[in-house]
C-alpha cells in the first residue's frame, strides 16, 4: 500500500508496516493520513530496516510532528507486547520503541531491524544488532497479536468517521453543544468519541445535539456555550487555581460535566478526585444509590457487564457504578472510574477497568442525559 494513501484507504487495514532505509520525509498530507489512521484505531508498526541510522532519525523526528504531546520512548520491559503470543523475557527483545495514543499504544518502533530475518536474508546490521530468525519470528507474532488484540471484529467490517479527517457532522438548528474539556493528561483517548455518543444520546434525549467534539480550553472558551462538558483521560493532570474558579463558576451557574477515567485509569482517577475536593471541598464525591434516575434513564443500568479486570465483586454485583457531586441543590457532576467510551468508539480494550461492550455506551448516553435534564 503506498504510503501517500489517505486515512481512508489505510484504515481498510488493521495494522500498518512501515521500514526503510535512508531518510524518510513526509507531505503534511501523509501525516495527516497516518494521525487519523492511529486515531481510528489503526496500529503502526515501523523498523529502521538494518537498523540503518538515516531511517532512524527522520522516523523519530516525523513521529515528533506527528504526535507533538506524546513521546517515542522506550516500552518497558513489562509492557503488553513482550507477552501477547511469547513470553520475551530476554533483555535482546526490549528493544522496540512506541507512542502512547490514549489507552493503547499505537505505534511501536523498532530501531533494530529484524525484517531481513524473517525472510531469510541476510542483515547488513553489525552483529550485536541483528535478531535471529526464530527471535525475529516470535516477535513478530507478538506484535500482531498486540495489534489485533484492541481489533473489535465486527468493526472491520464497518466504516467509522475518522476524527480530523472526515469533516464535522452538520449540526441541527437549535442543537444543544457538548464540548471536551482539555488538560494536561492525554485529555482526547479515544478521538471521535463524542460523535460516537450523538446519535443515541440524541434519540434518548429527544432534542437535537451537537457533540462535534470541539475543545473546551478553560480561559480560552466560554465554558457558557456549552451546557454540558465531557471529560476523559488516562494520565494525572492538574488545573491552576484561576482555572479551577472558573470551572467551579461555570457548574454553580447550571453548568454539567461528565467524566471518566478511560479504561479505567488509576492516575487520571487521582487527579479527578484531587480536582473534584478543589472545585467543592463541602462536596464529596458519593455513589449514588440503586435507584438514582440516571441508573434507570433511558437505559436500565441495574444489571450490566464488566470487563475482566473489574473486581469480581463489582462484577458479581452487576450495577452500574456512577458517583456524583452535588453543588447548590443539584448534581454538577456525574464521573466513573470505570471507562466506557471505548465501548461508544465500538473497541476492544484488552487492559481496561470498565464495561463491557455496548454497555459502555449506555453508561455514556445516561450520564449525558441526566446532565441535560436537570
């Protein structure tokens, strides 16, 4: 597949391989193409081909424009990759690279390069560089199986809007807007979430939405445009304290944000606790109770699934687990520290903490429409 195809055409793969040697340049087109590719889902996996040096630094310097606020750096001895399929163990396998696109990563890097050895021929690589045929085989299977592992089967066989490609869905006249709240911890995951969520969110609520996913930056945007928030993320953050009043504002005059920890996050539910208790110290965060309204409208959410890393007794319990906080007589706030937008996007998450297939997007459509309602 020629490198200058669009977005649309790389997307008709799950996993994209890229190698070479000598300096490798891309058109602001192609880079565009291979974001919304890794954006939709897409998994790419690169070598520097004899592990030429070239190839190495124009890949690491396009992964830098590509990805500006997520680092190729080295993936760790314990990352997913070393035991999807084979157990790598072994220090001469912990070589590859990769850039963390929300809960997954999506590009994994090689500057060492093993292609040569797959197909039986011999590497210009110097020696202490070089992977044996049978070392090379077994990572390269692990690597698929890492890829395919976040593949949603049936969503192969669909053709899903590409965020930053295809243009935003035309808003109705007179649609309430839904905005992204950004931060500093990876605060867009899973892109295109938002109008993911639209059209059921929009048949449930019974009035036309505009959920174009158009970032919220605090002191840039007027947070009033915008009734309700979403937010979502996988790493810590922290928002300043002007930016922390004015968000507080925004909530006590009607505004409604609705959040989650993507996959179920440990560190982005840290730092949206720490900025929950500075938005309302009087205000906890509290679970709500069985039989709150936006357990049971307009999906009952009394009996859902869980993903296996669920403790077994949340999953035993099979309810939703929802919390809240209450400001001047009303929930501002409806947050889960279990993920659900990977079930709005229709993936796969091998790793997450959160629920299981569409049940994530019933979670999302009701925590939605309870904000609007109030």
């Amino acid at each position: 597949m020629p490198i200058e195809a669009d977005a649309r055409e790389l997307a008709r793969a799950p996993v994209l391989f890229l190698s070479g040697h000598g300096e490798m340049r891309l058109s602001p087109e192609t880079r565009r193409s291979l974001r919304g590719f890794v954006d939709a889902g897409g998994f790419l996996f690169a070598e520097a081909c004899c592990s030429d040096a070239s190839f190495d630094r124009s890949f690491r310097a396009e992964c830098a424009r590509l990805w500006p606020d997520a680092a190729l750096e080295p993936l760790a001895a314990g990352h997913d990759v070393y035991a999807a399929k084979h157990r790598l163990e072994d220090a001469r396998f912990h070589v590859l690279d990769g850039v963390r696109t929300g809960c997954r990563t999506g590009v994994v890097y090689s500057p060492r390069g093993f292609s040569c050895a797959l197909d039986g021929y011999a590497s210009d690589a110097p020696p202490e560089k070089r992977l044996a045929r049978p070392d090379a085989e077994r990572l390269a299977v692990n690597l698929a199986a890492y890829a395919l592992a976040w593949r949603d089967p049936v969503g192969r066989l669909k053709k899903p809007r590409l965020a930053g490609i295809d243009p935003p869905l035309p808003a109705k006249p007179g649609a309430v807007r839904v905005g992204q709240l950004v931060h500093g911890g990876d605060w867009q995951p899973w892109p295109g979430m938002l109008e993911s969520l639209s059209d059921a969110a929009a048949r449930a609520a019974n009035t036309p939405l505009d959920l174009s996913a158009r970032r919220v930056e605090i002191g840039k945007t007027d947070l009033y445009d915008y009734p309700a928030l979403y937010m979502g993320g996988v790493r810590a953050f922290e928002f300043d304290a002007d930016e922390v009043g004015k968000l507080r504002a925004y909530l006590e005059r009607g505004g409604f944000l609705f959040a989650e920890a993507c996959c179920g996050s440990g560190e982005f539910d840290r730092a949206f606790r720490a900025l929950a208790r500075r938005l309302f110290p009087d205000a906890p965060l509290e679970e709500l109770d069985e039989e709150h309204p936006a357990l049971h409208a307009p999906y009952d959410l009394s009996r859902v699934e869980f993903t296996k890393p669920v403790p077994a007794a949340i999953r035993r319990e099979r309810r939703a687990r929802i919390e809240a906080v209450r400001a001047r007589g009303r929930v501002a706030i409806l947050y889960s520290r279990l993920g659900f937008s990977h079930g709005v996007v229709g993936r796969r998450c091998p790793p997450t903490r959160g629920y299981a297939g569409r049940d994530g997007l019933r979670v999302a459509v009701n925590m939605l429409c309870y904000g609007l309602r109030e």
